[in-house]
C-alpha cells in the first residue's frame, strides 16, 4: 500500500515536515506512536486515545501471536475490529524485539530464531515468513519486516553477520507480504553504532522496495551521544522520499533530537509504563505524582494543558489514586503523558514551519531537565 | 437535609416506588448505588458511570479516613470535588463495618472501638462523634451514624448488648452532625436474626429523627432465607414515610427480594468486584468470560445491553484482556455489570407500576439461577 508520503519542508537542522494517507485519512509527520501492546493501550479506551491526540498506534506482533493468536484476530475481521480501534491507522512490529528480549532466544539459525515463550515457556519458532504471516492476519496498517535486535553491546564481527542476515530477513519479509496492496511494509535498518554497518545497512535495506525504513537497536543501554549517532548513522544514507521511523524512542528530548536527525515517526510504551508509577511529564521536568508535596496540591499536573486529566481533576486526587493502587490514578496519568507527547510533536512540527526548531529544543531542554 | 421522600406507590406485594430530592436533582426508587470504595468507582470514570445509569454512589468513611485523610477531601471542597463526581450525590457509610470486618477490632467499649489500621497496623479510636465528623468533612450528601456491625452468628445476649448501644451510638451520632441542613442522616437497624432485636431496633431508632433508616447486617454469611427474615423483621417497623437502605447487597435476586420487602436503595461493591474476577452478570446468569468457550466469541455480552461494553466490544476481546491481564478488561465489565443493575432497577420500577413485581421475579429467577 502506497501510504503518499509527502516531504513537505526540511528545516535547516535536518528536521523533516511531512504528511501521508491511509484509508483512515491523511497524517501529518513528525508523529508519536501510543504503544498498545496486548490490543489494547494500557488502562485506555480509544475514545480517549483519539482525544489525546493520539492518531496511530502500535500492537506488538509476539505478544497478540502468544495471546490471544492471531487466527482469534484474524476471525474477528482484524486488529481494528477487535479491539474496537477504527480512528486511525495501527502498525504491528515484526516481533523480533520481543523474541530477544523477553523470551531468552535460544537457537538463531539463518532460518529463523527458536525460543521459548515468556508466558508458558512453551518453544516456539519465529521466521521472517511466520511474522509476516502474522502480521497479515492481524490487518494493521503498517507492518514490519523481521529483523534480529541483538544486544548492546556486541563485536563488530557479530554485528557484521547480524545485519547482513537481517537484510537477507528483509527480503524474504517482503517476498512473504500476500496483503502489500492493503497492508504497508517497512524495513529495518540496524547495525549497532558502528558507521560502516548502519551505512551498509541503511543503503542495501533502501534498495528494497520498502513504505519505510525504521531505524532499529536504538536507546538499548548505550550512552546518549552513541544513540545520536546510530540515528545519525542511518538517516544519512536512507532515501528522502520515505518515511523514517525510530523505534522504541519515547524520551521528550530524543524524541527533538531524532526529528533533527531526519526522524518522522516514533513509538514507545514509556507514557503509560511511567503511569503506571506515577510519573507525570510537564513542561518543567518529569514529576512524582507520590511526592508527599502535592497531597494538598489542588492544581492540575499542567494549568495549561488541554487533557481531559488536566481540565478535570488534581495532583492530590490523582496522588491518593496512584498512593491508593487505584487504576483509574494510571488512567488519568497515562491521558496526560500521551497527551504531553502529542502535543510536544505539534509544537515540533509548528517550529518546522518557523525553522527554528533548534531555538525551542534549547528552551525545552532548559526547562525540563536542568532544575 | 430533608430529602422530601415520596412514596407514590406501594405494590400488593410490598415493593414501594418512591422519589426524594437533593441538589443534584430528583432520585428515583428502587436504586443501586455502586461503591466507590476509595474515592473511587474501581476502574471507572465519572463520566462512565452515568452514562451506566448510576445516580448515587457510596463511598467509604474508614478508607478515606485512612487514606487520604478527611481534612484533605475538606480542602479539597469535599469529595464531589475531590474525586469530580458532579452528576449526582454521595452517600458515605460510617466505617462500622470496615473497622469490625477489615481492622480486627482490638476493643470496644461504650466510647468507640479501639482498632488496628489495615494498612500501616497503627492504633486507631473509631467513635460516633469522629465518624460524623468525618462525614462531615467529606461533605457527602447522606451520611450514616455509627454502628456496631457484629459478626454472624452471636448469642442473643451479644446482640442485645449491641443493639442498645447501637443505638445510643445513634443518638451520638445525630446530635454530632454539625451540618444536618446540607447533609442527610440515616440510622441504622441491627439485631442480626433474632427477630425481637430487630423489632426493638427498628422501632427504637425509628423514635430518633432520621431522614432515613438502613438495615444492617446482612449478608454477612448467613442462609438465603435467614437473610430475607432479617429484612422483614426491621421493615414492618420502619416508618412508611423514610427512605429505607439495605447496606452490603448486590445480588440481583436479593435486590428483587429486597424490594419486595419494602427497600428503596441498595449499594454493594459486587459489580466491580466480580469484574475483576472476569465475571459478568447477563440475565441468563453469570458469565465467566475466562471461560475458553467464549475465545472466539465475536459477539457482545448481552446483546440487547446498551452499555457502552456492549455497544463496543466482543466477548472475545473482553476475554483476551481478562486473561492478559489488562485492566481495560475489567473496566468493560465493571460498566457493563452496574448498567445491568441499574436497568434491572429500571425493570423493577416499571414492574411496580404495572404490579407485576413477583411475576417478573419469578421470570428473571428462572432465567438467571436455573440452567
């Protein structure tokens, strides 16, 4: 499926404006991602997501595979009918992050990788073809090609060997998509944060006949300069006409400095996995909603903020929800921090506009990591 | 507060259907009220919960005593505030049944009950005086006076003991609520299921000036017809022209029961508490969504149901996140289980009307129990 993408401006620091089309209608890039891993964005209905803003969001192919399958998905006339998501687009990834983080792999063979499952234990084999397979059973939008995320971090000779098979991955990736007409399809580029392989890796991947190309292995324990770089590394040498998507990214300031570094869409599960321990972004910095210093506090998270949490209830109610293990107090956070973050990417695509993005960067940083 | 109690009709069979008055508008009866335990309805938002038909919820003096303390809902302009619940009112229980249920009283004498927190083990002094103000600053629209709630069963001679000072707790308590023009008082009838207790209970606090008079002690693990006997010792000696409050029920056939024998409101935490458990009340009997017969279930739970669950979601889905575990899950069924009591007290109040009250219970018994 041909998403139209349209590079509308690049700024002077490298950041790109840009908007593309789904069934669902048009979206406008830079963008972040809700993550709704289990078919459903913790603790939230769509109604709400679609009023903070959100437009897509991401379901993770291993853990619908395991639970509850994708046949169940697939019966029910897909993603979107299943769990009752029908404002916007869904893009499911390959699985592969999953598959070498939580399940412990133990066999990667050119085939695929052999694991055991981190709910049952029971052994499973993942493939390029079995992740696309899923993936077209369970109708997202977007889908992703199968890739390996090897850990950080690891020699270049094993990097080597890994970002090669991932692009031999790629391939058949693409070879096994039976839904290209109806479902996109990017590719991943890795290659840890050695140049020549995310070079190698970002041209030979983009000769593929790709939607997009997402840069993958980034913010897996690596020092913040080196996570620049292998975004860096990548987005030099991806095509111009694409969109670039940066995975797993979902830190306020990573989220400016990848849209610099040429960066159109990200996904990441940290507003809602801060919810839940009660953690709030503002403007001023991240907040502990269980500081004993908003107990009394009858003020929202954020005056200003637009959120159907902020309009309607205050620190000290939702400081005795999160303090009492009341899940509506992570509901409440989670509305807001999605919010936060899809605001933040409005006044980033509006600095775009002004091309003075590095400016509002200064000024953000400022405000919300120095005290 | 006069709640200006109406009762417009009473049925052959002992049901009444009623109407009374508080600022947030006209109330009718039959109700359930659902109960937010800790300032709030588990899982749900206010706006969730009208839109499920609720109008008066509970909630719970010891909870929010403990946790976030009363002067802090007083600061916040009371718990409709507090918690933004301003469609309807609060009633707020007295903490009797939590200290005598949850804390393991340690001492009771004339003055309180000396008692343990259930949180933090920390010695607490629990008397009538300190209930109501409490009440008081919570600022709920009914508030409850202080009662023993015994556990089942004791000797005649215990009960006796407890249902005189009961009852001199219920004087206490109504010459220490300071703001009775804006907050409603109920007492509350015990004497277990000796039925010269609850006679003498009835009629003894029936003397003091109550907006209204609750029956106690029920469901507190005694035989189904034991639990009918109870109610019906305590309401032929209750006042026609008062509301009456049967605490702690949330059984559907004990509702009809209930009404049947001459109760106007009920609360009870059932609906929420069998959601986290995966169970949905439908009219052909509970229905445990676990159960892997409803995995490709693409069907809502009650189909002719017009929550917001049943406008939406599938059995399927509601199960996938029961089992994974998201909270999302019990969310749906927690809406769709109190609109199931709330429009059974619909169906309830039209049956009054039409005076076919034991006709339409023994149609829903034979639906919901027998299978």
């Amino acid at each position: 499926m041909d998403l139209k993408f349209k590079l509308k401006k690049t700024c002077s620091c490298g950041a790109r404006l840009g908007e593309f089309e789904t069934k669902w209608g048009k979206h406008k890039t830079p963008m972040f991602m809700p993550v709704g891993t289990q078919a459903t964005v913790k603790t939230l209905s769509p109604e709400e997501l679609k009023e903070a803003g959100a437009d897509i969001i991401l379901s993770n192919t291993y853990h619908l595979w395991l639970r509850p399958g994708e046949d169940i998905v697939d019966e029910a006339g897909g993603l979107h009918e299943f769990m009752n998501y029908k404002t916007g687009p869904i893009l499911t990834d390959c699985g592969g992050f999953q598959v070498f983080s939580l399940a412990k792999p133990k066999d990667i063979s050119e085939d695929g990788v052999k694991f055991k499952s981190h709910i049952d234990g029971k052994e499973l084999f993942l493939t390029p073809e079995k992740s696309i397979e899923i993936q077209n059973k369970l109708g997202s939008d977007i889908i992703m090609s199968f890739d390996e995320c090897p850990p950080y971090p690891v020699t270049h000779e094993y990097m080597k060997n890994s970002v090669e098979r991932t692009l031999r991955w790629a391939k058949r990736s693409l070879d096994a998509n039976k839904k290209r007409d109806t479902q996109a399809q990017f590719g991943i580029v890795q290659g840890g944060e050695f140049e020549d392989l995310r070079k190698w890796s970002a041209i030979e991947t983009s000769k593929l006949d790709f939607d997009g190309y997402s840069v993958g292995g980034v913010s897996v324990g690596e020092a913040p300069d080196t996570k620049l770089k292998m975004i860096e590394y990548a987005t030099k040498w991806l095509p111009e006409d694409k969109i670039r998507y940066l995975m797993g990214v979902g830190e306020p300031i990573d989220l400016i400095d990848g849209v610099i570094r040429g960066i159109d869409i990200f996904d990441c599960v940290s507003p809602t996995r801060l919810a839940r321990h009660g953690n709030a972004h503002t403007r001023n910095g991240r907040m502990n909603i269980r500081n004993a210093k908003y107990a009394r506090d009858f003020t929202p998270i954020e005056e200003d903020c637009d959120c159907y949490t902020c309009k309607n209830y205050t620190k000290a109610y939702i400081r005795h929800l999160i303090v009492a293990d009341e899940s509506f107090g992570q509901r409440l956070i989670s509305i807001h921090n999605i919010r936060f973050l899809t605001k933040l990417m409005e006044d980033i695509r509006e600095h775009i506009e002004k091309d003075d993005l590095l400016e509002f960067r200064e000024e953000f940083y400022n405000k919300y990591y120095k005290k």
